[in-house]
C-alpha cells in the first residue's frame, strides 16, 4: 500500500503583533470580551507591501530547512489560499519560481478555511495514485487584507500567516483517510464578495460574517466528520493521540473536543496567539506542535477544518 507521510513541517508568521488592547483603540471592544468569545489574546499582521507569496515562501523554506531536505525532490506544489497576490498567475507559481523549482506543476486551490485539508487531500490523491513522489503543501492567507477594521464583529478574530507541510511517498503508514465536504448553500453566512468587473470592485471588499450561524454549523460539522473518520479507520476518540482543529474561537474547539469525548490536553490549541489564519491555521497549529514536541512520530492525530462554502473536512494521518 502507497501512503504519504509527512516528512517535514514549516510555518512563519509576520513580525507585527495587533493585541486586544490594540484593537480597543481601534473599534468599541475589550479584552475582556475577546477572550471570553473567542480565546484570542493576539494575531499577527503583515507589514506594509508583505504578501501572501512572501509568507508562503517563508514557511515553505522553515519546512524546507527544518530537515534539510533537498527541495529538488520537491515535484508538485498544491497552494491552499483565498488571498493570492493576483487573479493570475496563482500564489503558488509565484512561490515555485521563487524557490527556483523549474518546471514542476504548481497551482492554487481555495476553500477558505479549510483550504489545507482540501490541499493536503488533493497532494495525497497524487501520491497515493502514483503520479507524484513528493508534494510540498502550504497553507497561507493575508485575511487582514479584507477585514474592515471599523468592524467589530470580524476584526477581532482574524490573523496573518502561513504554513507549509512536505509529503513523500511511503511503504509506512502516513495520511489514512480524508474526508471533504462542501455545502455552498451557507455562501450568505461568511463571504468576501468583492469582485473586480470592468476596471472597478464591485459588491463588499471585506468580509461579512453572521457569527452565530458559523459558529454552530462549525461545531456541528467538525464533530461529524471527524466521528466519521475514526468510524471508517476503526478506532475510536480513545485511540487518538491529538486533535489539531481549524484554530477559529476556542469555543468551537471545546465544544467540538467535548461533541468527540476528547479531554482538551490532547487537543492543539494556537488561536490565543494567532486567531484566526484560514487556511494557515491548521498547519500553522500542527507545525507548532511538532516543534515543541507535542506531536511525536508514531502518533495517531486527526486535522481538522471548517470554513466558508461552506466547507469542512478531516484527515486522519498516523505522524
Ligand atoms: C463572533 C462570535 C465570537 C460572537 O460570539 P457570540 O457568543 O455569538 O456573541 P454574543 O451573543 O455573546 O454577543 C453578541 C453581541 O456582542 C456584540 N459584539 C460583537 N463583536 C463584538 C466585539 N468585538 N466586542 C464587543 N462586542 C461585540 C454584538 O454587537 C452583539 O451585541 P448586541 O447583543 O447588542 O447586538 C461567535 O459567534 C463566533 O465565534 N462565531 C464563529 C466565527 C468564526 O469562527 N468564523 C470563522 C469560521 S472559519
């Protein structure tokens, strides 16, 4: 049997640091009320003419080096992001000239939030089918770019940064099962409208977000796929070592790990100290917890995302 193994972790996050005390200059808010709704305590954001490219470069030469791995075994790049840096080309051939990788395909998917399950699922499909050896996978979005920062209801939660995961190609077991899903009835509930159409940007330029109609689709979503991943595996909550959940609110995260029967000491948790980075914040998390040796080799860990679509999806993968 074929798998893909995680070989390598990587991830950066911009230097600036916007807190709660920053942002009650900014909008009528607290830090008393961020904290209690959300978890979040700070989240980076880009500097002035940073972007999504530079970020995903970033994190893709974290993970390159973590290892020493020669980038050239490198020969497919999959992008999750909905904040690339043009229409076209794609985020993704940007970062492929960048690390001077000649030649080998490259290309961007977006599935907002859970753009890095949807990546991480899309690298493992050419793994396992034999077309490709090696896959670099980055999560990445400059979400700050559309957050209206008068805003309260979205300012507070969302952050900038990347993260990026190399695949190879193993007789041992890697990723197990993936699991997609998408229902794009729920477009009303969070979006970026925006568009460009005859030279102008028409409809919203920022996000628009009804939080309490995500937040209980998320909780719901998030408890059924990863109940349907460990069913298809066979094994149960007990037999995982860590949950690494979408890092949205953290009460999402709890009521999803209490949904699951999962104690909150086996679940990764960030978003105090990145909120909310789309597709980034499930690699951001995961990186974060190799490296401070939570996540060990041989453990049983399940990702997990949520997001606009709306979209949601697992992966159980065996580190
Ligand atoms: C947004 C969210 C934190 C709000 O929490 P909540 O428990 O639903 O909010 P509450 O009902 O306690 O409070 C709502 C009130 O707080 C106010 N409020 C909203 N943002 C605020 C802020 N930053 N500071 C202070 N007050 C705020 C609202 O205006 C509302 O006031 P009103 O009752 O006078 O109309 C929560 O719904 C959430 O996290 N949803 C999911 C969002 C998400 O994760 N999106 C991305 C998914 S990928």
């Amino acid at each position: 049997m074929q798998y893909s193994k995680i070989v390598a972790t990587g991830s950066y996050l911009p230097e600036k640091i916007l807190s709660n005390h920053d942002l009650e200059k900014l909008v009528d808010t607290s830090d008393e009320w961020i904290t209690s709704r959300s978890g979040i305590k700070q989240r980076h954001i880009v500097a002035d003419g940073e972007k999504t490219s530079d970020m995903a470069y970033h994190a893709a030469l974290s993970a390159i080096n973590s290892s020493n791995f020669d980038k050239f075994n490198i020969d497919i790049i999959v992008m999750a992001t909905s904040s690339p840096d043009m229409i076209f080309p794609s985020t993704a051939c940007l970062l492929q000239n960048r690390l001077g990788l000649t030649h080998i395909p490259a290309f961007d998917l977006q599935a907002a939030c859970t753009g890095f399950l949807y990546a991480i699922t899309t690298a493992d499909a050419y793994i396992k089918s034999g077309m490709y050896k090696t896959a670099l996978v980055v999560g990445v979005d400059t979400i700050s770019r559309f957050i209206d920062y008068t805003d309260r209801n979205t300012c507070v939660l969302f952050g900038d940064g990347a993260g990026a995961v190399i695949l190879q190609a193993s007789e041992e077991p890697g990723i197990l099962i993936n699991e997609l899903h998408a229902d794009g009835s729920g477009d009303w509930a969070l979006n970026v409208s925006g568009h460009m159409y005859n030279g102008q940007i028409k409809s919203n330029p920022y996000m628009f977000m009804d939080g309490k109609a995500v937040f209980k689709m998320a909780v719901k979503n998030l408890s059924a796929v990863a109940t349907s991943v460990l069913n298809k595996a066979g094994y149960t909550n007990e037999d995982l070592d860590w949950l690494v959940p979408h890092q949205a609110n953290i009460r999402i995260i709890e009521a999803t790990a209490d949904h699951l029967n999962i104690p909150m000491d086996k679940v990764i948790v960030t978003v105090d100290m990145h909120g909310n980075t789309s597709a980034a914040s499930v690699p951001l998390a995961l990186d974060d917890a190799i490296k401070n040796q939570k996540i060990k080799r041989g453990d049983l860990i399940m990702l997990e995302g949520v997001g606009a679509g709306y979209t949601w999806g697992a992966s159980l993968i065996r580190y």
